[in-house]
C-alpha cells in the first residue's frame, strides 16, 4: 500500500499531498514513514502548519515505532540521500519524541543553510534543528 501511495503523493499537489503522506503513515507505520521520507518531493514548497498537522502529528501518534526511520535518515548515509524537507521533519520530530542519543545527529544538522520553500517563514533546516535541539535538551531528566 506505501508504494501505491507514494506514487500517488509525488504527483500530487495541495492538500492531496498532505492528505496522502498522512494515509501513508496511518496505514504502513514505520515502513510508511520510511517511504514516506524517501519520496516527499523536495522541489515543492511546504506549509508548516500542515506539515505539523497532516505529517509530524501523524508520526508523533506512531511512539516509539517512528523513531528508528528517522534516525536512519540522520545517518551520514541518509543525510547523502535525503530531501530537505524529510530532514527537516526528522529532526523536527526527534527533537519532539527522540532521546538523548539522538542529540549528535541533530546537531549536525544546525549548520544546514539549506531554505525551507513554503515554510511562511525565513526559515533553513538549521534553524529548525537548534529549535529541535533545545526542545529535546528541555525534555530530558535533569534538564531543569
């Protein structure tokens, strides 16, 4: 079912676009979410509030299950093949779920200049993962 929908989701435009990478989480879980970053169309701008709602959401109600598609993403060998935006949403959701040892490969990312296109704000990948950074340093035990 992910790839009859991922080949739905990189033609599609607006809110199918959402709607089916939402369908794709729902129905295939981590395989889904795997998929799902492999094929987001980085030549396309993104809305932040529906990323949010239609996509982070849809990953964040997976739990821990989602986790492991992202971190594979932050891999040096997942960074090579990576979208902007599926490194975006990585470490914006690891930074939201993720643990301390996912810390260092956030943080690789605070030095990606890389545009976010359609974000409603002067925004890169690395603004995103300092954001995420604090929010994960903030989470953790001890942290105040």
């Amino acid at each position: 079912v992910a790839d009859q929908l991922a080949a739905i989701l990189v033609k599609a435009k607006g809110r199918l676009r959402y709607v089916t990478a939402s369908a794709m989480v729902k129905c295939c879980k981590a395989y889904g979410v795997t998929k799902l970053l492999e094929v987001l169309p980085k030549r396309y701008g993104y809305e932040k509030r529906d990323v949010v709602l239609y996509i982070e959401r849809e990953i964040l109600d997976l739990g821990k299950v989602a986790l492991a598609p992202l971190r594979k993403l932050l891999t040096p060998r997942g960074l090579m093949t990576s979208s902007w935006i599926a490194r975006t949403i990585a470490v914006r959701v690891l930074g939201a779920a993720g643990e301390a040892k996912d810390l260092p490969a956030i943080q690789t990312l605070v030095g990606d200049f890389t545009t976010l296109r359609g974000w409603g704000e002067r925004g890169t990948v690395g603004t995103e993962a300092r954001g995420a950074v604090k929010k994960l340093k903030s989470r953790l035990p001890g942290s105040g």
